[in-house]
C-alpha cells in the first residue's frame, strides 16, 4: 500500500486563446511553461495539461492562465477546465491513472 499523500484536488485545462494560426502555439506554451514553473505535478498532453495539489492554488493556476493569453496579446481567451476535489481523501494521482499506458 502506498502512503504518499494524495493530492486534494488536479485539474485539467485547455485555453484557447483567440489568435491567429501558430499563433495559438506560441501564447499556449507560454501558459504551459507558466504552469510548469509551479512545480507542481503535471501532465502535458496534446489537448489538455493536468495539474495536481491543493484547490485554492489550483484554482490561482486556471486565473493566471487566462491573464497570460491576454498578456501575450490574444484579444480573449476561451478555456475548458476539469476539477476533481477531495479535500478529505484526495484524489487519484496522475501516475496513478495513467502509469501503465507509458511503460
């Protein structure tokens, strides 16, 4: 049995910001690298980032990421975000879910 503490809360997010072409690119993986510089647990995937800890900074993380897409000059910014909150069991970790398809 493993007694690494869970975390109490991930979220997956997707902004799309509105700008033109590979413009998306660019302003997407300034959000990414901000999320990254968290420290955080993440998973980077074609569609979606996940990040895992406590809610209050999760929920700091999703704000920030639709202020970055206007910094970086998108006129507005669309994003899909899942939450998955347990504050008193946790939630199943990333590599707990997706571990075995990345052996």
């Amino acid at each position: 049995m493993n007694n690494e503490k869970q975390p109490e809360a991930s979220i997956a997010i997707q902004c799309l910001p509105k700008v033109e072409g590979e413009e998306v690119i660019r302003v997407v993986d300034k959000v990414i690298e901000y999320i990254k510089s968290t420290g955080l647990n993440t998973f980077v995937g074609p569609f979606e980032t996940t990040v895992e800890g406590d809610y209050d900074t999760l929920m700091d993380i999703v704000k920030e990421c639709q202020l970055i897409c206007i910094r970086e000059g998108a006129p507005s910014v669309s994003s899909y975000v899942k939450i998955a909150y347990n504050p008193n069991a946790g939630v199943w970790t990333i590599d707990k879910k997706t571990a075995k398809h990345h052996q």
